[in-house]
C-alpha cells in the first residue's frame, strides 16, 4: 500500500459486529480521500504491543472498542479531558511521536440529540440513565457538560450505579430499577445505555407513563431501530431520539483527525448503515 494513502481502523476482541468500517468508507468515498479503514482484532494480552505495531505500520490512528477502552486509556502519553473524566477512551490518534487518546461517546451522543431534536435542552430539568457501564459513564458526563441540573442513574445492581454516581459527585444520584417509577415527575431526559431491548437480549420492562409530557426518551440500542420503550414513548406524545445516530455522530472527530477532513452525518450514511 502506497505511504500516501492514510491509514486507520477499528480494534476489539472480537471486532466482526462492528460497522465502523462502513462509515469510514462512505466518508472516504464521499470526500474523495485516498485512505483505508479496517477492522483488526487484537486479543487483551497483546493489546499495547500491537497497538503499537500500528504505528510502525503507518497507521494514524484507531478507534478502540470492547474490552480495551481503559486499557487505551491507560497507555496514551496524551489524554484529553473528556476521556480522562470518563475513564476509557474510543479513539487513538498518533501523531508528533505520541499517542492521544479522547473520548468521543458523549459527543456523539449529544450531537444526535441535537441534530434529531433540536428543542431539546438539558438544562430543562433532571436526566434518568437506565445503566451503569461504559457507554453509561460517557453520557453521565455529556449531560452534566451540556448543562443537566442532575442525573439520577438506575441499575439493576444499585452498588453499580452508586460506585458511578460517587465517581461524578454531588450532581448524581443512583437508585435500583425498581425505584424508577418514584423520579419519573421530575425527569426531562431519559437515556436507555443497556443492552435490553436489543435483537437477542431480554424486553426492557418499563413503564414511564409518569414522565412529564416535556421529557425526551431516547435508547442507545439501534436494533431494533425503535424500540419497544421508543415506541412507548411515542404512544404518549413524548419526544423520542433512536440509537443509530450516536454511533455515527462518535466517528466524526477521529475521522477528521485521521483524514484531515470534517464527514457530515446524513440519511444517506443512516441508511447505508442500518441496511448492512
């Protein structure tokens, strides 16, 4: 492969389910970049090293997926903020001799909120996160950046959620999923970050008829597209945000990082993404 062709890619353990080389590739395409994006597995005990091999091989950078987000963290000689308050990082660039390590869960998730419900405003009221995992911690973060009063976090295992809600402080609070339906009056945002409700998983058995006509309910499971609490809450006139945008708007800085060019997240990529 020509040195002039850029390099990046996606690596996890296992890496077959992602879709990140999808939406590289209609980037490239579309902007007309002479570059490549692939998928590469690399198992947890060779992780540093083979990152490293990366970069002899002239890669600029990589996305990092599951299990190696803290692991990421943990070997970059730069970290930004972001990915420093939420513990993990999603995307590597090399450069200057150095590694940098962000986090760009949190602004992948705003920004598809942003862009699917522009009336939104966090700042309007308290924020539920069903969940306590990764993706959980980045959109705790997100939120209380984007101006939250406060966000409650329930889990199934309310030590879980307590251990996050100690780790971001006075502003979070965490009850157990059973608890849920006695913080609905006040909530204006809530965010389904688990895996229930997925194709495969267990139903997400919740009933949110208690939200305030004003909330948003969006769900970061994009398959099914809608699903069945997105759908609940479109039987009430809530405002709703499906899943898929996320993962889309989170590839956009390390795009131009590694590319040297700014992707827009239209129809076109959503389509393209969601019928592969």
């Amino acid at each position: 492969m020509s040195d002039t062709i850029k390099k990046a890619g996606v690596v996890g353990w296992p890496i077959e389910q992602s879709k990140s080389p999808i939406i590289h590739g209609h980037w490239l395409e579309q902007l007309g970049i002479a570059g490549s994006y692939i998928k590469i597995a690399i198992a947890p005990e060779s992780f540093e090293q083979d990152i490293r091999q990366l970069i002899e091989d002239g890669f600029g950078g990589c996305n990092v997926t599951i299990p190696h987000k803290e692991a990421a963290l943990a070997m970059a000689d730069v970290v930004s903020d972001r990915a420093q308050a939420i513990g993990a990082s999603n995307t590597l660039v090399f450069k200057d001799g150095k590694i940098h390590a962000d986090n760009t869960d949190g602004v992948g998730f705003i920004s598809n909120l942003k862009q699917l419900a522009p009336n939104w405003d966090a700042t309007l009221g308290p924020a539920l996160v069903l969940g306590a995992g990764g993706a959980a911690r980045a959109i705790v973060y997100s939120l209380l950046q984007e101006g939250a009063p406060s966000v409650v976090i329930a889990n199934r295992t309310q030590a879980k959620a307590q251990t996050l809600a100690d780790f971001f402080g006075d502003q979070v609070t965490a009850i157990a999923m059973d608890q849920v339906a006695d913080v609905l009056g006040d909530i204006q945002t809530l965010v389904n970050t688990t895996s229930l409700g997925m194709v495969g998983q267990p139903d997400l058995v919740l009933d949110i008829t208690g939200l305030p006509k004003t909330a948003l309910v969006t769900d970061i499971v994009y398959n099914p597209l809608e699903t069945d609490l997105l759908k609940q809450a479109t039987s009430l006139g809530l405002m709703t945000v499906d899943g898929i945008g996320m993962l889309l708007h989170q590839a956009v800085p390390g795009f131009e990082a590694w590319f040297g060019a700014h992707p827009t997240v239209d129809d076109i990529l959503r389509e393209k993404v969601l019928s592969a």
